[in-house]
C-alpha cells in the first residue's frame, strides 16, 4: 500500500479522481438499476395483470357457455404471432374453473384441459392452497419455484366461476431488464469516457507543476547559478505563491552564491598577488647583484675563450629572469605623469602595426579627457595589455572595438572584439598568473592588469557569450602624484 | 374475433346488397371455403351474373344454423348446405346440383388424433378423452361419429370425457393439432384442402379411420324458387366445368364440377338424423 502512496502526484492525483469518479459513476449507475429491476418487476406484473383483467371480462362468457373453444381462442390470442413483442411477458395462461381444474389453457401440452391445478407443480398446488383459503381474490406465487403465478378471480354474480392464471417464467423481467441495464452502462460508460480525460487532464496540470517543483528544490542543493527562476506556474494560488517563495529563495542563493565565489576569487588572487610579489622581491634583490657582477665581469675580466662563450647565455638568462620578475612586480615606481587623451593615441599608434599584422579592423573611440588623474604609465599598461590580447582574440579579419570615456567618476575603458568566446573552465582563473589564454605571451598579462587594475582601486570584469568579449575597466579618479606603495 | 378466421362448412353467405340491385339473387355458400376467399367469390359471382343474367350475392354466416335460419326466414334463394342440415331443412329446400369430388359426388368423415398419439385404432379408444365436435349440425363433424357411438353401445353423452364444439371443421383440425383435442371428427373435403394449402396444419394430426361415403353437400334452392332460373341456374353450374374461367373457379373451390343433385344420395344421412332424432338435442349449444 505504501508503494501507492509513494506514487508521484503526476499519478497519485488522477488516479484518485478517477476512482472517485469510477465509484460514484458505477454506484449511481448500480442503485439505478437496482430501482429499475424492482420497478420493472413490478411494472410488467401490473401490465400482466391489467391484460388480465380485460381477458378475465371476455372469458365470462364462454366460461358460463361452457365454450372451451372461444375461451381457447381468447386465452392463446395474447401469444399468437402477431402481438406486439415486449407488452406481454407471461408464458402462458390458464383458465381454471370452480373446481380448481384446468378449463383451458394457452398451452394444452403443459396444462391439459381437466387437470386438477395442485398436480401441475408446487407452485401452482401451492397457490392452489392460497386461493382455496381466501377464495375470490387475487393472488400471487412467490419466484422460488421457477415461476411467478398471478391469479385472478372470476366472480358472476357473487359466485366464484373460476379463476385466470398468468403464468410467468421466474424472471420474466429479464430482457427487459438487461436491454435498461445495458443501456444505463452505456451512458455510464460515455460520462466515464468524458470524466476520465478531463480528470486525467487536471490532475495533470495539478501535479506537473508540484513535480517541477520538487524538482527544483532537489537541485537547490547543488545550486548552478545559471539556472533562472522558474515561471512554470503564473497563478496565484498557493501553489503560485510556493512558486514565488522559491524563486525569492532561489534568487537569494544565487546571490550569495555569486557572492562567495568572487570573495573566494579576490582572495586567491589577493594571495596570489603577495606571494608573487614577496618571490619577486627576494628573487630582485639577489638579481640585481647577480646583473651588477655580469657587467663587472664583462668589463674588467681578462679575455678567456670560455667565459667568451658562456657570458651571453648567463647574460640572456638573467635578463628573462629579470623580466618576468619586472612582470610580476607591477613595476609602477617612477612614472607618475598624469594621463592624457594623447597617451590613449599614442597606444594606438603604438600597436597599429600590430593591427595591421593581424588584419583586423578596429575602431577607437577616445573620450578619455585628461581630467582623470590616472598614472598615465599603468593606464597606458592596462591599454596595451587588453588591446593586444583582443587584436589576438579577434584574429584575422576580426573586428575590435576600443572605447575610452573619461567622466567625474574616473575612466571607464571598454574593449570588445568578436573572436572566439572565452570558455567556461578557463573563465574562472581568467586573471591568475600563467593561466595562458594564448600560447604567445608569458601568461602574465592579464593578471598584472588585474594587479594594476587593483592598486588603482578600480575593478575589472569580463562579458564573453554571443560571440562577442569584452573586458570592462573602471578606475576612479586619482591624483596625480600617485606613489606606488613600497610592498607592491 | 375468430370469425373472421373461418372454414368450410362454416356458412357463408354474402349479405345481399338489396338495394343495390332490383332482384338480386341470394347465395349462401358453406362447405367449400378454407378461408374467406373474396378474391375467388367477385370471380365467380363475374362469372354467373353474366350467364345468369341477374345480380348475384353471397351470404356469409358463422354456424350451421344461422344459415339454417336465414332460409327458415326466406332470406336466401341458393344456399350450399351440408348434407344434415339440407336433411333438416327438406321441407323447404329443393336439391339443386351436388358438386364432384375427384369426380364423384362423395366424401367422407375422418377421425383424426394427434399425430403424437400412435396408440389409437379406432373411436372406442378415445373413451375418457377430449373429444372436439365441428357443429351440433355437421354430418361429419357430429352426427356421425355419435351415430357411431350408439352403434358400439355407447352412450354419446358419456363416452367422452369432455366434449365441445369449434364451430368449424379447420378449427377441429387445430383442436387436435395443438392438443385440446384428444381426437375429432372432420369432413374429408376440408382435412384433403388443407393439407394441400397448410400440411403444417394437419401434420399435427393423424387420420385414424375414414368412414364410407356420404353424398356430398348439396346446393339446394328454396322451395319457391322459379322454375325457370332454377334450371338456367342448374344449367349454368353444371356447364362451368366446360371453360377454362369456370374450371379455375372450380380448382380453387377444390371441386370438379357439378350434377343434378338426387335424393337418394342423402337417404342414408336421413336415416341416420332420424335415429339421432331429437332426442340428443342436449349435446347442442
């Protein structure tokens, strides 16, 4: 039973229905027909008996003539061919006399003339009884002997002349009955046939929703924040407001959500950035020393075929190193000039050969202003750093777009190209270090950007989907004697 | 509601359409008529008024003595009688022409029991039993197998039984057929039409015996009636047989044609109506 109850709505609920309506349907139907049995029982017994009443006035007279043949006639009338079917249900009937004898009857070979009634079976010797113990009046036989007997009294002039009795087959109502009751289950089973669809259909339409639901509150868990708030139900009925709570819940979790994942984001790369940082700083300090001696040995030491060879190799070795530590370093030290629209130019002139390399057709749009306060330097970093990787995104015959508006609030810098977008895995550590969104450069543009990006207090995001990226900056306004702070 | 239904020697007579013609003449038909057969009375009415040269019309009645009493009444000129009421009615009646059966003016009484009965030979062993009468005056139907009885030693009023009347022979014929009738006794010229017409009728039932002949049922005309027509009409009757019109009228009535009837032929159903005499009158209605 428990597994019944276990069904889910989309079949609990309609299956309710339709038994409810099932029972009630075949209940109605049952006490219908249980009615129309009784009544018809009764109703083709009263038949019976008005066609008695009238054989009974014209049997008079052949009675008291003693004219077996006009009385045959009349008594086999009701069963010639001819009658209407359905009227007259009796099997037979029997003309007795006074002495209780068969006078005549419809059927000679199953009620002879001149037979006594009590031996033409227990049912009949036992009306036979009832009509000797109150003589003159109508009486009827119980249905368990396999006939119902329906006898009527013949009285002329205050003398018992003898009796008519109808002779049913126990069950003479049958036909009759099954044609009602045939035709009963037939509109039962057309009510169904239009109940039964139109139930399934709101029951359906009941427990889809509560399923979608349910659903949805399982996946709630495992909360993918892409998935939208659910208009499966636009009513406003509890149902509607379970809907409504959860999408209130949902867009709540989402949130949070998103939240955590951009604290947990900042942070790493917060760490990121001072343990890049502090490596940058102890590797710089010995660096630095290693380069002064570099030189030295170049200048003074003696020629030596040896050192001739490996110089360059330690030279070049120590001047990658260098780099990447420049890199990673933010080296934002000395170059505090303040920028200007022009600087936005000169980024342009700079990598228009680079543009052009790439064939890829651009459009700049410089309303930078020179209100901004930004250290030109880093700007100008930022600048070349997300243009040259859009210029590479957007790849042959793509299109980049470059705009820089400068405002009260700072300057916001946008730039869009239509490459290919950035996927899924690789969005989540877009700016940490080496993350290698080309195979170009050394994987550190981005995050440095996004080093700067930060030490100017500003923010940076990325839009990519519908086959168009774009990195947004903004960076509030600042002052010009900007000092890089010394950990950095 | 069974007259309609009707027999043979059941009479039937037209009712005369008195005004309708100046001096019709008065048919009472009676033995040769399974069913009312008005298609084949118009035929033959066509046929003699013509040749006759007056109106003719048939008068039809329920039972023996209705007819009986319409010629008591004077109300018929011909009538076709059996042969006991033509013995009864002699003082009023002239015999006209007797019909041919399979060419000979005779016919038989049958008794007849259900085919299902196997046992009985003869009248004797219906003692006990039901026995259906055609007509208080049917030769063959009542006075013969009474006049059989009294031959044995029996006593007609309690030999049987029970005993009632059906007022036609076909009846009698279903009587037994369907079994309420232990047995009857029927004319031979309708037991012999039906089971040509209906066997299933008289497949219900089995002739036992077949008495000797009697003279058929004559047609007789009253005693008054004109010499002349009445030997144009006797003329004409006995003439049908010789055309093709009067022959298919005579097919269907189930005859062969007719003969100047003679007395004779009906002494012996006289002799038996005197034994009878009055005395049986009971056994009537």
């Amino acid at each position: 039973m428990a597994r019944v109850f276990d069904l889910s709505f989309r079949y609990k609920i309609p299956l309710w229905g339709s038994v409810l309506i099932a029972v009630v349907a075949l209940t109605l139907t049952l006490s219908f027909m249980l009615q129309a049995h009784d009544d018809l029982k009764r109703d083709m017994l009263a038949n019976s008996d008005n066609l008695g009443r009238v054989l009974v006035k014209t049997l008079y007279a052949p009675m008291l003539h003693d004219d077996v043949w006009r009385a045959y006639e009349i008594v086999k009338a009701p069963f010639s061919a001819g009658s209407p079917p359905g009227s007259f249900r009796a099997e037979g009937l029997i003309l007795l006399d006074a002495r209780h004898e068969v006078f005549v009857s419809s059927q000679p070979d199953s009620w002879p003339m001149r037979t006594p009634m009590a031996r033409l079976g227990q049912a009949y010797a036992r009306l036979d009884e009832k009509l000797r113990a109150a003589p003159k009046t109508m009486a009827i036989s119980t249905e368990d002997e396999g006939v119902i007997l329906l006898a009527l009294p013949m009285i002329s002039d205050d003398v018992d002349i003898g009796h008519l009795v109808l002779v049913h087959p126990a069950g003479f109502y049958w036909p009759r009955f099954r044609e009602l009751a045939w035709r009963a289950l037939l509109i039962t089973g057309l009510v169904l046939s239009v109940l039964l669809p139109i139930n399934w259909y709101w029951g359906r339409r009941m427990a889809v929703p509560v399923e979608r639901l349910a659903e949805r509150m399982d996946e709630l868990g495992k909360l993918d924040p892409e998935s939208s708030p659910s208009d499966d139900y636009p009513y406003r009925d509890e149902l509607g407001r379970l809907f409504q709570a959860y999408n209130r819940m949902h867009a709540e979790m989402a949130e949070k959500a998103t939240l955590e994942q951009r604290m947990v984001k900042a942070d790493r790369l917060a760490a990121l950035g001072r343990l890049a940082a502090g490596i940058a700083h102890e590797i710089n300090n010995p660096l630095g020393g290693l380069m002064t001696s570099l030189d030295t040995v170049k200048l003074h030491a003696a020629p030596d075929p040896v050192l001739d060879r490996f110089l360059p190799y330690l030279e070049r070795g120590l001047a990658q190193i260098r780099d990447i530590v420049a890199a990673l370093l933010v080296e934002t030290k000395a170059r505090s000039r303040p920028l200007a629209a022009q600087d936005i130019d000169d980024v342009r002139t700079l990598l228009a050969q680079e543009a052009k390399k790439r064939d890829v057709e651009w459009t700049w749009d410089n309303r930078a202003g020179d209100a901004s306060g930004l250290p030109a330097t880093l700007v100008r970093q930022v600048l070349i750093n997300l243009v040259l990787n859009a210029l590479q995104a957007a790849g042959v015959g793509g299109h980049v777009l470059v705009r820089c508006v400068g405002s009260e609030a700072g300057l916001k810098l946008e730039i869009e190209n239509d490459g290919a977008v950035i996927p899924d895995e690789l969005m989540k550590n877009l700016f940490e270090p080496f993350t290698g969104l080309n195979e170009e450069g050394h994987g550190l543009g981005l995050w440095v950007t996004h080093q700067i990006v930060e030490q100017l207090g500003g923010g940076i995001h990325v839009e990519s989907r519908d086959g168009r990226t774009r990195f947004s900056v903004e960076l509030p306004k600042g002052d010009c004697a900007w000092q890089p702070s010394a950990s950095v | 509601m069974e007259r309609r239904e009707f027999i043979a020697l059941g009479a039937l007579l037209f009712s005369p359409l008195a005004h309708a013609d100046p001096q019709p003449l008065r048919i009472g038909l009676t033995p040769t008529l399974l069913h009312e057969r008005h298609a084949l009375l118009a035929r033959w009415k066509a046929y003699l008024e013509p040749r006759l040269g007056v109106p003719v019309s048939f008068v039809l009645r329920d039972s023996y003595s209705d007819t009986m009493d319409l010629i008591k009444q004077r109300r018929l000129d011909v009538a076709w009688l059996s042969d006991y009421p033509y013995v009864l009615m002699k003082p009023h009646v002239r015999l006209l022409v007797t019909p041919l059966k399979d060419g000979r003016p005779y016919y038989r009484s049958y008794l007849i029991v259900p085919a299902r009965d196997k046992r009985t030979r003869s009248l004797a062993d219906l003692e006990g039993k039901i026995f259906a009468y055609a007509d208080p005056y049917s030769h063959t139907g009542y006075l013969f197998p009474r006049h059989e009885l009294a031959a044995l030693g029996k006593s007609p009023k309690s030999f049987f039984g029970r005993t009632f009347f059906t007022w036609s022979h076909r009846k009698a014929i279903e009587a037994v057929a369907q079994h309420l009738a232990d047995g009857a006794a029927v004319e031979s010229y309708v037991w012999d039409a039906l089971a040509r017409e209906e066997p299933r009728v008289t497949g219900g039932t089995r002739i036992v015996s077949r008495s000797r002949e009697f003279g058929f049922p004559p047609l007789v005309t009253l005693k008054a009636f004109p010499e002349k027509t009445f030997q144009s009409l006797r003329r004409v009757l006995m003439e049908m047989e010789r055309d093709v019109q009067g022959r298919e009228i005579l097919a269907d009535l189930h005859i062969n044609g007719f003969i100047p009837a003679k007395p004779d032929l009906y002494a012996e159903v006289e002799s038996m109506a005197r034994q009878a005499g009055r005395q049986d009158d009971g056994a009537g209605i």
